[in-house]
C-alpha cells in the first residue's frame, strides 16, 4: 500500500480569523493587502486577523498617528484564536466614527484566556482607523 503525503492546505483558503467563513484571502487578506475597510466592524475584525497572522505592519498602518506606539512586537507566544464581536455602534459608511466592543480569545503557552475591550474607532484621511480603547 502506498502512503499519500498529505498537503497542508494555504492559509489563504482556510476560513478567516475574524469568525466569518469566507477564506482569509477574501475576507481580511483583501484589507491586509491593501482593500479599505467599509466599517470599523469590519477594521476590527481585519485588526483581529492581523494579529492572529502577525501582520505588524497592517496593524500599525491601521492605528491613528496620534495613538499608534513607534514598534509592534507580536512575540510572547500568544495565539489569537477566536473573536467575538459583543455590541457595535456607528462606524458606517455613514458615519465618521465608531465604536466596536469585543473578546478575543487566545492560547498562551496552552492556556485558553480571552481580553475583552471597548475599542473607537474614526475616519482620518477618508479611512477606517483605530483610535484607542474607551
């Protein structure tokens, strides 16, 4: 019998970070490669998906200048798991801010944790960006 060396499947076809189950390159990979968000929702959760594949420079591209830190390090160990968005209010194409309250759930050295946060969110230069918790 002869054995069949499994290929593991691209990131790019498995299902979003973000919780949809569009494939990431369709979902949050269309906004990591440079697509503008439509809503702060949808910043939030691109946000999320960032820092699940530790695209720092996506991250820091996504903070408003006057919040943003100088450097990003996505070490330590933690993996972002899950995101549950829990309320959100404006951030419409309408809207020139918004707030998205969510929990992220993570491992950390194989122990399940979550962090839940009111972030806001505001257009600068015509887009999607993330100002800071509330």
């Amino acid at each position: 019998m002869s054995r069949r060396r499994v290929q593991p499947r691209s990131t790019a076809l498995l299902s979003c970070p973000c919780g949809t189950a569009v494939p990431y390159r369709d979902c949050c990979g269309r906004l990591h490669r440079g697509e503008a968000a439509a809503t702060a929702e949808a910043l939030m959760r691109s946000r999320f998906s960032a820092f699940s594949v530790g695209d720092t420079a996506y991250l820091l591209r996504t903070w408003h200048p006057t919040t943003r830190p100088g450097h990003l390090d996505l070490g330590g160990g933690v993996r972002w798991v899950r995101l549950e968005i829990l309320e959100t209010t404006g951030g419409s194409a309408v809207h020139t801010e918004g707030t998205v309250r969510f929990r992220a759930h993570y491992l950390e050295r194989g122990a399940a944790g979550e962090m839940e946060e009111h972030s806001r969110f505001v257009r600068y230069d015509g887009a999607w960006v993330y100002l800071g918790a509330i």
